[in-house]
C-alpha cells in the first residue's frame, strides 16, 4: 500500500489533582526514544482529539521537533460532552 492509517493513543494516566485549586498544569511528555522503534518512515498527523474526562477544562498539544516547538492543537475550553476533533 502506498499509504496507511492508524490511530496512537498518547498521555499520561497517572496523575494526581490537588483539592481546592482553580487550575493545576499536567505535563506529560513522550520522548522520541520511546516511539522511534514502532513509527518507522515519515509520519503525518491528521487530526487529534483532546480526552480529559471531566477533570479537564482546557488542553494544547505541542510537538518539539528539531529544538522548534509546533502547536498541533489548542482547546481552551475543552467539554467532555462535546469533544472536539481537530482536523490538521
């Protein structure tokens, strides 16, 4: 096949949120080293969808590559009820 699709699951589920705080940042990062055994070739993202339950009230996906950092997606008011597919 000259061109595939497939769908990678990304983030972080072990986490604590501290109580009686307006807003708290979680970072979660997955290094190159830990993805360059299973991507192999060129990869193109298509789209992404942001998953938070109902902890989560906003969320952005930033990929550095090459010391650059790219934003792939910014959701500043995220809703579980309404979750967003981002078409890139």
């Amino acid at each position: 096949r000259p061109k595939d699709a497939d769908v990678l699951k990304i983030g972080s589920v072990n986490f604590t949120l501290s109580p009686n705080r307006e807003s708290e940042t979680i970072m979660g990062v997955c290094p190159n080293n830990c993805t360059k055994n299973i991507l192999l070739g060129p990869i193109y993202v298509i789209s992404a969808t942001h998953y938070m339950h109902l902890a989560g009230r906003k969320m952005s996906i930033t990929i550095k590559r090459d010391d650059m950092l790219i934003t792939v997606t910014n959701e500043p008011t995220y809703s579980y009820y309404s979750p967003q597919v981002i078409t890139l």
